[in-house]
C-alpha cells in the first residue's frame, strides 16, 4: 500500500509540474499582449494552452492577475539593481507564480520556490535562474519572520 501512495504522489507531483508549465505558457502569453496592448479574453488564452478546464491552472493565472501589482512591488524590492520589467517575459511569468504561490497559496514554501526555479532551469538562463532563487528566498525569510 505504501508503493501505491508514493506512487500516486509522484504522479500527482509531476501533474502539477505540467500545470505550473501551462501556468507559465499561459501567464507569458498575456504578458505578451498587454506589451503590444491588445486585447485579450482571459480563458480564452487558458483554453489555448490547456484543453482540459483545470482550477488550479485558474487558481494560478487569475490569482497573478489579482495581485499582480503586490507581486511586482514585492519583487522589485528584491530584485538587486532591477526591475521585474526589465525581465524578459517568460522570467517575469516564472517569478509572479512562484511569488503568487509562495504567498497566497497552501502549497508547501519549498515546493512553490523549487518549482519556481526547475521552470526557471528549462526557459531561464543561470543568471536568472539564480535571481529568481534569491527573490523568492527572501521572501520566503521575510514571510516565516
């Protein structure tokens, strides 16, 4: 029974992996628009990505929109010497979830931070995958103080 379980949760581990890459796919596209200001709907971007209506990708993308100013103060404040537009647009997607569900979620600190940063290993370079790692550390720290 215990090999079942384990089981089980690395199939639902690797689930939400895949979830948070829609998430990511889904938060850059809008990024995308709202640079070229054009009008979007927002499910009909999620549908575009995801072909199964899923809440937590919901849960994720509308969560970012909601506090996305939050998210991006709190980011700029840690971002040594940048601003998070001055990211590029797959980053910024990675850096607001991982913010969003670092701390507005249940899901685990460390599991949203290395979450965060395996996305950020696939579509990031070093240098920004290591940016993403100390912001979203320090929040962490700033969070459980």
């Amino acid at each position: 029974m215990v090999g079942l379980r384990l089981t089980h949760f690395l199939y639902m581990a690797e689930n939400r992996s895949e979830l948070r890459r829609k998430c990511m796919t889904i938060l850059y596209q809008m990024i995308v628009y709202d640079k070229a200001h054009m009008d979007y709907n927002v499910d009909e971007v999620i549908k575009e990505v995801s072909e199964v209506d899923n809440e937590y990708i919901k849960e994720i993308v509308y969560g970012v929109i909601t506090y996305k100013n939050e998210i991006d103060e709190l980011a700029n404040k840690y971002l040594d010497g940048w601003t998070i537009d001055r990211l590029g647009n797959t980053d910024i997607a990675i850096l607001r979830m991982g913010i969003f569900e670092l701390l507005y979620t249940d899901t685990p600190d460390i599991v949203a931070i290395n979450e965060a940063v395996e996305l950020a290993k696939q579509y990031s370079d070093d240098s920004v995958r290591k940016m993403i790692n100390g912001v979203l550390d320090k929040i962490y720290h700033e969070k459980v103080q």
